[in-house]
C-alpha cells in the first residue's frame, strides 16, 4: 500500500476527542437503536439514546465507557454473556451501516459465532508489535469467517479490544469509507491494506507524540 497521505491539521490533541455531533450521526445511532430493539437484542440501549438525548457525540462516548468496562470485566471474569453484549454494544455504537449481521441470512443468531469471536479477541489481546502483520493476518481470517462484518465493522472490534486488553499496549485504529477516501484516495480498501495502514497510523502517532487513538478520531473528526 502507497504511504498514506496525512492532512494538515490545526491541532493534534493528546485526549481523545468527543466524535462531533451532526444529523448525520443522530440518524445512524437511532436507527440502529430501533434495529436492535426490533430484534430483540437485550442491550440496555435507552439508558444511552433516548428522548432527552441532546448531543451525540456525548452519547456515543457515554457508549464507548460502557464498552470499556464490560471488556475490563471480561478480562477479570470471562462469560460468554459479557463477550456478546461487548459484540452488541459496538455495533450499536457503530451505527446502522452495521445492521448486516442482524437482518441478512436468518439474522443474528444464525449468522454470530461465539467460538470465533472469542478466539478473535485472545488473538487481538495477545498480539505482539514484532509480529504484528502476520497476528493481524490471523484476525483477518477469523473475522472472514464471520457474515455481514466487513474491514470497517472488524477494525471497530479490534479498536476497542486493543486499547482496553492489549498486553502489549498496542492500539489498533479503525479503518473505514471516510478515512479510505480521504487517505488512500478513494473510497474502496480491504483487509490487505489494513497491517500497512495500523503501522502508519503508530508512526504518525509517534511522530504527533499522541495515542494512536487519539490520532484515529482527529482524523475522522476532520473528514467527517
């Protein structure tokens, strides 16, 4: 993959920053509430968008929180109940691009498997920084396994898994449409492009003296 191409940005902040708030995301993150209730999947996703929800990008990052300590009580308890409402919760703070896996091919249930999601996450906690092209490689094809969950649904998993369970404190970025048509020039990007695109992004972190998270949600921040 060609070197990314990395804009000018007025600031390259340390935090992590709230993702803005916009119509746009308004209506993902409530559609994909209605889907999920739809399909009855128990996740308590009133207590996070509901009526009085004014701002967002507030409510997704009140998402991102619970996300992180159900992994933190994953890690200190690990039950399969906890593992899928960790899966639920990611895609609800996802949005409705990532409805696949609940309304294609008989719905959730016939299309999640609990096994290959759980290998996915040891792999993703265990995975080192000196093999880390060859550890993605055997995420990639896990992930494969699993219908309806593209580059852009996987790399959110591995997103919040990493920074939250890493042994090695490796941060992995998410890789999706706005970043691709903004950094490699357009709008279509795979799996193979993804060890190249990780590396990158800890590079341009370093040289920012930011997270690698901090440097993914900039980035978005200013395409979106």
């Amino acid at each position: 993959m060609k070197k990314l191409i990395f804009p000018v940005v007025k600031e390259y902040k340390e935090e992590v920053s709230l993702i803005q708030d916009s119509n746009r995301l308004k209506s993902s993150i409530t559609k994909m509430k209605t889907l999920l209730n739809s399909c009855n999947i128990t996740i308590d996703t009133n207590r996070f968008v509901n009526e009085q929800t004014i701002d967002f990008g507030e409510a997704l990052q009140n998402i991102e929180n619970h996300i992180n300590t159900l992994i933190l009580q994953y890690s200190k308890n690990p039950k399969d109940e906890t593992l899928i409402q960790v899966f639920h919760y990611i895609h609800f703070w996802g949005g409705i691009t990532g409805r696949g896996i609940y309304v294609k091919n008989g719905g959730f249930d016939n299309n999640f498997n609990i096994n290959t999601y759980r290998t996915i996450v040891e792999k993703i906690i265990d995975l080192k920084q000196d093999t880390l092209c060859e550890d993605l490689k055997e995420i990639e094809k896990l992930f494969i396994t699993l219908p309806f969950i593209g580059v852009a649904y996987g790399t959110k998993h591995m997103r919040f898994w990493s920074i939250t369970s890493n042994k090695n404190k490796i941060e992995l970025p998410i890789l999706d449409s706005i970043i691709a048509k903004n950094m490699f020039d357009t709008k279509y990007f795979a799996w193979r492009h993804y060890c190249s695109y990780a590396k990158q992004m800890q590079e341009e972190a370093k040289k920012r003296k930011v997270s690698v998270t901090a440097l993914e949600r900039t980035l978005y921040n200013e395409f979106n």
